[in-house]
C-alpha cells in the first residue's frame, strides 16, 4: 500500500531556488508567437478527454484549465509495473512439429491447447504503465470568471488559460520543454500583486487495491515539493522502478510559505506579481536490463542546468526547439475562416462540409503529439502516447505490435519527423535481442522473431491466449519500418547499422518456414492473422453458466504472414545487394520467395484473409491485417495489380467504415492507396465524428473533444494513422516515382502543402487548383534522379534554368538532381 510520509526539512530555499532560479520581474516579457493551428475552448475540461496534452517526449500533463481548482495530470514515460524480466518460458520447441500437424490437420482446438501449454510467455500479460501524480493549484478568488479561453497553441507547444476576475486579466502559460526537461507553468496578471494560490503534488493509488506502489511527499524550504515512490511490482520480476519528481515555485514579489493542507505540503502564495512553476521527473530507468540509475541525481542535473536561466530564456528555447520540427510542414485546404469559431463546434461545421480545413487542424494536432511524445534518446510512444490517468490502463498501456507500435510512427518521415522516430528504431534493436532468445527456445532456430504485444521490459514470448499470441511476425513488420525509414533518407550508414536486424529476421523465417502438405507453398506454422480467427465462434458468444465461446484463431500461412515475410525477403536481398553481404543467404532467400503462397480472390471476390476460403462478408472487424500488403506494405496497388487492388476493396467493403478509431485511421489510408480520395475523405469524415465516452469498451470509436482518438478509451494511433492517411492523399511516393496528389477528394479543391518528404530524399511543395495540381517546389537532399508520374508534360527549372526531362514510360517524367538543389515543376 501507499506510504505518506512528511519530511520536516529547515525552512530555507535551496541553492538553486535562490540562486538558479531568481526572481524575474526585471526580464522583460517576450511575446509568444501568433498561432496558425490552435485548438481553443470557451469552459475549462471537466474530464481527462477534454483536456489538452503537452509533453517533451518524456514528461506530459494533460492540462485541464480550471480557474478556481487547476488540475494537471502527470506522467514520466518509463514508470511501468516491476523492472526487468525474462518472459520467457522453458521453450516449446520440442512440442512445435506437433502443433504444426495439428493445424495442418484443421484440429485448431487442440492446437491452441497445445501451443498455452509449451509456447506462452511465464506470465500472459505486460506490465502496466502507470501514471506519475497530479499537480495541483488553487486560486480561491477565481471561482466565478469571465472572458474565459482556453487554448493550444500547436505550433509553439503552449497550453494556455486566460480570464478575468473583475477587472483583472489572468493568464496561465503551460508548457514542457524539451531543451531544459521541465514543466512549466507561468501565472501572470495585468495588475501586480493579483497571484495568489495554494500548490501541491501527489501520487496515486491502485483504485482496484490490487497494487503495491509507494510514494512519499517531503519539502525542502519553503518552495520545493518533492515526490518520491516506487512503481507498484510485477509478478514475474524481482525488480521495481523508483522515481522522483519535484515543483519548485518561484514568485516575483509576494510571499511564500509551506503549510499543511489536508494533511499534504502546500506551498501557499500571497500577492505576487507573477509567478513560475518548473516541475521536473526522473525515474531509475536505464534500459530494458537496468533500472539502476538514481532519480534524485538526474533531477538534481536537470535543474543545476537551468542555472542562470530565468523563464524567458526557457520559453524562447522550448518554442525555438518545437517550432524548429513543427513548422517543416505546413497544409492549407482553403477552408472557410474560423479563428473564432471553438473546436468543439467545429466537429459538425466539419461533417456538413463547411470547415474543410479542420483535417487540417487534426493532420498537425497529429504532428503535435508525435513531437510531443517521442523524441530522439526516450522511450517510443506507447497506446497512449505518453498520456496516460489509470493505474489499470486499457491493454496496459503498451505496445502492441500486430499494429499499433507500428501505426505510431507511419506519419514520422513522411510528414518531416524522422527524428522523432528514433525511439522506435532503438526500441526495434532492443527487440531483436529479447527475440533472439525466444525465437531459440521456441523454434530452435537463428534470428529473431517477435510477439504481439510488448511492455518497456520488451517481453517477445507469446502472451494473452493462443488466438493472440500464435502471430509471432512482428519482426518482419519491424524491418518494414527499419527498410522504410532507409528508403525516406537514403542513409547507407543507418543501413549499414541495421541491416544486421533485417537479415537476421530473414533468417529466422527462413529456418522456420514449413511446406503446407496439401498446397506445396511454404508458409509460417504456427500463426494467425492478428486478433481473427478462421475457426470457432467469431462472436465470442456468452453461454447460460457466463462462460463464453472463443474464436480459433491459430492457422498457417495467413495472407497477412505471407505479404510481411515476402517484403522482409525483397528488404533483405535488396539491402544485402546494396550492402555486397550474405550471398548465401540472399539465394536461399530468393528461392523461398518464390514458394510463398500467392495472394488469393475468394468467392466473394475478396481477398482471402486465410489460404482457405472462409472469409464472412458479415464480418466488421477493426484488423483488416490481410490487406497488409495494400498499406503499409507495397505488393498491392492498383496500377501494379488491378484484380488485388479490387480484391481488396471488396474486404473494406464488407468490413465496413464503422470501427475503432484506429482501424478508421488505417482505412483511410487504405483506401487512399486504393486512389479514391472521396472514400479515404469520407472515412475521415466518420473518424473526426465526435463522441464523449473515455471508457473501453463502451460507446463509438472517433475523435473526442480535444481531438484525441477513441478506440474507445484513448488510443494515440488512431490519431497518427488519421495524420498519414491524408498526407498519404496528397502525396505517394512508394511505387519507385512520385505522385502528386494521387487521392484528392472533390472537396479539395485548392490548397497548398509545404515539406512533406518523399522516398529518394526529397522535400515537396506543392500548390492545386481545380483539382489538379499547377506548380511544385522539390528540395534534392541526396542528389538522387526524380521520377513522377504525370498526365501531362512538366516543366522542371532549377532557378532559370530550364531542367532536361525525359519521359520514360506510362506517364512517367525523369530528371537528374544535384544534392542541395532546389527543383521547380510545372505543367
């Protein structure tokens, strides 16, 4: 159970309270620059869903904005359950030839019985991400206000509340700073001596009484608060993860004092011109191995380097920092002016067609949140990004990898964010190694493989169930991304660090792959489609006694499994090309590619989810894993493979567009690679629907009022996906040319972007009109030839300097660039 203990410290201000920190009245205000993508309310949030995040890619808060009694609630993204584990179970390699016979044999029962007895994981779950603490502020005058607005301010990174009280102006400027890893929080107001308030910190308890976790509140002086705890355990380590935060008040004029408030230090402040929070937090996490490290000495290093600072200086770099990443990318769809119109409202201007720029708005918030969750040397962004209220979180907080980890990061490089998805790749490199081990202990074989479902301790055995946990190709989803990334930069040293992954996942699956005795292809034995099954009861039907009847979803060679290994193998023989490595392996390799079972129309015109005809065409669920191969994969497209790209219209047909918010996300952009932009719009269009239930399980997936996802609850890819999927409207680039505009709905038909990436190192600008595109600006980063299809001919000027183009075949236009080089293309 949760400890509490009070620290009586000497009440005096610490070096860096006195020193570090100083009282800023004599700093001159510097204005905090106009926004261009803001969200903005007219009433404070009265549940964590209309809250407005703010976060450094390690710290966030979700900032309420009360005036009378503010709330800010905390997270640290390392603070999960336990410490290190080996999830790993004695290996079930000398049970897998008889698994593989009962799936060949359809006896899928028994063989999902079979594979929870040898294959699982020592425990079936992840450990739980857990929150940090809430922030708590008085103000006892401010209980009836005026003039109320609550704002964030996108390209800045700023959550900002301002109001009167009479005749006086409040104003509260939130913000996490990466450069300096603090929160902030700065009160003014437009006559002096108008701060006045109570501040306290506190931990959380396990409401369901099921935790262990401990935390402790001690002062220092008569301005510091500090928390301290350890993370609640986790059955299967013997390790715990400690933590520390601090706030530290610093107020110009007025007077401060600790006090006791309902039993908690408060720091209590009179009559102070204005006053600044910075609020810092640090845990002992190291790695997925070590969580040695010491919270206190990292808070202590944050704040001794804000020595001399005062909070200008920190508010100037945080914005130089995030502006820096966020305004790469602009996207303008000529919408109607809305400036003063709440975003609340601006959900039904939208779905009656009357605020085409509000996918604007969600295609940048959906920027925001990836600078704001993951950035270079952390932890990658998890379900819930880092934001997160519930010591029980919905599928633990994790990082499920059948989808969602990887949807986190589809918008990275093609939005200008490739930075951001440094995390991942570490994350992937850390992967490979637990992998290593399971793929051993289950398979006997080389490389690595790796389940669905993860925590920050990076268990790769199976875990929940058999009809989840058979899927064991994460991996080779990993080395989509690794090679993808590679494909955006044309990074040969990152290759070059890399490949070793990509080529070590091709040759665990070219180890294990099996011939299916009645078709000849080889597949992957044992697996599944992720989360769908080919047998047993679909609905999960309840029985009389409560008992409910369960999917079989354990297979071979689903459509899914044989569109990732087919692109790991074209990843890996490609790479190892490039490379001039493994020889042998890349023969091996290419001759099993071969033997891959094909992607199959079934009798409904589908595309086969599973190598047996049984798809339902009443079946509306939120993984369409077999279109895979549509997006994100390359093997599909409608240029390429006509009958399959129509194959595979027919399964979003009967899947239908109502689903999960996430699942929307990706439609989207199925269908956007499909080139039908009013269907991907229209999907957009059910995604952005607004709903107001938090909770799993219940209500509509959608977008809720502070423009977050709904799985439901909470689910940060829906809005990342929803963000690729309209960049993927506009620009496409993974056939081996660009297209401009490749689905662009009717409804846009003027607009504008600046700096979306392409494949090949290539930085775009682009103006339409009419629905059609008239010029575009391209940066060359690598000096690489630029290829574009086009139904017309183009014009290409580097400055005045009229460009050579030659047409190539099919509509397509090829010039050479010189590294560094602006391009201009007309038609």
């Amino acid at each position: 159970m949760r400890t509490l203990r009070i620290l009586l410290l000497v009440f005096s201000f610490s070096f860096f309270a006195s020193v570090s920190l100083q009282s800023q009245s004599d700093t001159a205000e510097k204005d905090i620059p106009v926004s261009t993508r803001l969200l903005f309310y007219d009433k404070p949030a009265s549940v964590w869903t209309e809250a407005l995040p703010i976060g450094n890619g390690r710290i966030g808060g979700m900032v309420y904005g009360r005036t009378h009694e503010e709330i800010i609630k905390l997270n640290e993204n390392t603070l999960y359950a336990g410490g290190p584990y080996n999830s790993n179970g004695p290996g079930g390699y000398p049970y897998l030839d008889s698994i593989r016979t009962l799936v060949f044999e359809g006896k899928g029962k028994e063989a999902e019985q079979l594979f929870e007895k040898t294959m699982m994981a020592r425990k079936w779950s992840s450990a739980p991400y857990q929150p940090l603490g809430n922030l708590r502020m008085i103000f006892p005058e401010h209980a009836f206000v005026k003039d109320y607005r609550r704002e964030l301010l996108l390209d800045s990174a700023i959550a900002r509340v301002n109001y009167k009280v009479d005749d006086i102006e409040f104003s509260r400027t939130c913000f996490c700073s990466y450069p300096d890893q603090v929160m902030v929080v700065r009160m003014d107001a437009s006559e002096p001596g108008s701060i006045s308030g109570y501040f306290s910190i506190e931990g959380l308890t396990n409401p369901l009484g099921t935790g262990d976790e401990e935390w402790a509140l001690s002062y220092e002086g008569e301005n510091t608060i500090i928390l301290s705890g350890v993370t609640r355990s986790f059955e299967i380590s013997d390790q715990r993860t400690k933590y520390e935060c601090r706030i530290i008040l610093v107020p110009d004029g007025g007077e401060m004092q600790m006090i006791y408030k309902a039993n908690v230090p408060t720091i209590r402040l009179r009559d102070a011109n204005s006053a600044t929070l910075y609020l810092t937090a640090s845990s002992s996490f190291v790695s997925y191995r070590d969580v040695s490290a010491d919270p206190v000495t990292r808070n202590d290093k944050v704040l001794a380097n804000l020595d001399k600072k005062d909070y200008y200086s920190v508010l100037e770099s945080h914005i130089t920092g995030f502006s820096s990443l966020f305004n790469r990318v602009s996207l303008d769809l000529s919408g109607e002016d809305t400036h003063d119109i709440t975003t609340d409202k601006r959900f039904d201007l939208f779905a009656n067609g009357k605020d085409k720029d509000f996918a604007g708005l969600f295609f940048q918030y959906g920027r925001y949140l990836m600078i704001s969750s993951s950035r270079p040397d952390g932890i990658p962004a998890n379900l819930q990004g880092i934001w997160n209220q519930d010591m029980n979180p919905a599928w633990n907080g994790g990082f499920t990898t059948n989808i969602n980890f990887e949807m986190n990061y589809w918008p990275s490089d093609l939005t200008n964010l490739s930075e951001c998805r440094e995390p991942q790749l570490s994350m992937i490199r850390d992967m490979s190694e637990t992998g290593t081990e399971t793929a051993k202990l289950n398979f006997n074989a080389d490389g690595w493989l790796f389940n669905c479902n993860t925590d920050i301790w990076l268990m790769s055995a199976p875990v929940y169930g058999a009809y989840w946990g058979s899927w064991h190709t994460a991996s080779a989803w990993f080395c989509d991304d690794l090679w993808d990334h590679f494909l955006f930069t044309c990074d040969t040293a990152y290759l070059e660090d890399y490949y070793p992954l990509i080529r070590d996942a091709a040759l665990f699956f070219d180890q294990t792959l099996v011939e299916h005795p009645k078709y000849g292809w080889l597949v992957v034995n044992p697996s599944g489609s992720p989360e769908n099954g080919p047998g047993g009861d679909p609905m999960w039907t309840r029985n009389p006694d409560g008992t409910r009847n369960r999917p079989i979803g354990i297979c071979a060679g689903s459509t899914c499994d044989n569109a990732l290994v087919g692109e790991l193998f074209e990843h890996f023989i490609e790479a190892s090309e490039i490379l001039n490595r493994d020889k042998d392996l890349r023969i091996s390799v290419a001759k099993k590619k071969k033997r891959l079972p094909p992607y199959i129309t079934g009798r409904y015109g589908q595309l086969q989810e599973w190598l047996e005809d049984v798809d339902n065409p009443e079946d509306r669920h939120r993984h369409t894993s077999h279109l895979w191969g549509l997006y994100p994969g390359t093997s599909i497209d409608p240029f390429k493979t006509p009958e399959l790209a129509e194959a595979s219209k027919v399964v979003l047909q009967h899947r239908g567009d109502e689903s999960t918010g996430w699942a929307m996300g990706w439609r989207v952009n199925l269908w956007a690679r499909l080139r039908d932009g009013n269907r991907a719009h229209k999907l957009l269009g059910r995604q952005l629907m607004l709903v107001d239930s938090p909770w799993h399980g219940t209500g509509l997936g959608g977008t809720y009022v502070n423009m977050m996802d709904s799985h439901p609850p909470f689910q940060i890819d829906g809005n990342f996906g929803g963000t690729a999927g309209i960049a993927e409207m506009l620009l496409q680039s993974h056939n081996g040319y660009i297209e401009f505009l490749p689905a662009l709905p009717d409804s846009w038909s003027e607009g504008t972007f600046r700096g979306l990436k392409a494949r090949g190192a290539f930085e775009i600008d682009l103006k339409w009109e009419n629905n059609d595109w008239t010029n575009a600006e391209i940066l060359s980063e690598k000096g690489l030839p630029f290829l574009i299809k086009s139904g017309s001919l183009i014009d290409v000027r580097q400055g005045t300097r009229k460009i050579k183009v030659t047409k190539t075949s099919n509509g397509l236009y090829r010039f050479d660039t010189h590294k560094g080089e602006k391009y201009t293309i007309t038609k």
